[in-house]
C-alpha cells in the first residue's frame, strides 16, 4: 500500500514537472514573439518616418534643381532618374542588402536570450 501512494506522488510530480516545463515553453516562446514584434513595429514607425522626410527633401531637391536647371520638369524628372537607379541597384543587391540582414536580426532577436546564457 505504501509503494502505491509513493507511485501516486511520483506521478503527481512527473505530472506538475511536466505542466510546469509546458508553461515555460509558453512563456518563452511568447517572449520571443512579442520581441520580434516590437522590433518589427519600431522599425515600421521609424521607417515611416524615415520616408515622409525622404519624400519632402525629394520635393524639395527636385523643385530647387528644377529652379537652378530653368525647368521645373527636369529637375523632378532627374530625381525620379536618380531613384530608379538606386531601385534598380536595390533589387539587384537584395540578397545580401535586404534579405540577410533581416534574416540576421530576427534570429538574434529569438536566440538573444540564449546566447547570453551561453556567455555567462
């Protein structure tokens, strides 16, 4: 009788050990999600930003090149030159510009916990 209730709290703390391993996988798997999600809206929003001021300094550029050119129109025509040629060599560089980069920092930001208990 004594060997059974043993095996009975055995099992309740196989049971709780397993339940609280479940848990921890839980928690940490939505700790990395909700850090590559913050990374990913913080950098949406700097982004953005990073785009409005982009397009007014590109209004700009190309109205005063157009002003110092004597024509409006070639000044706004050579921007838009010079931003097809940077889309073309961003497209042509996007593997290791774009691609790896990004691939890199989520990685990081999933393992960063990892490594840094690897390091201590």
């Amino acid at each position: 009788m004594e060997e059974l209730k043993r095996f009975e709290d055995l099992f309740d703390h196989a049971k709780e050990y397993v339940n609280t391993r479940i848990d921890e996988a839980k928690l940490a798997t939505a700790e990395k999600i909700s850090g590559v999600t913050a990374l990913l809206i913080a950098r949406s929003v700097v982004s953005v930003v990073f785009l409005f001021c982009l397009l007014f300094a590109s209004v700009a550029a190309a109205y005063g090149l157009g002003i110092w050119l004597g024509r409006i129109w070639l000044g706004f025509l050579l921007v838009s030159a010079f931003y097809l040629i940077m889309g073309l060599f961003v497209w042509t560089a996007k593997g290791w510009l774009i691609r790896i980069p990004v691939m890199n920092g989520i990685i990081h930001q999933l393992f960063k916990n990892e490594v840094s208990d690897e390091n201590d």
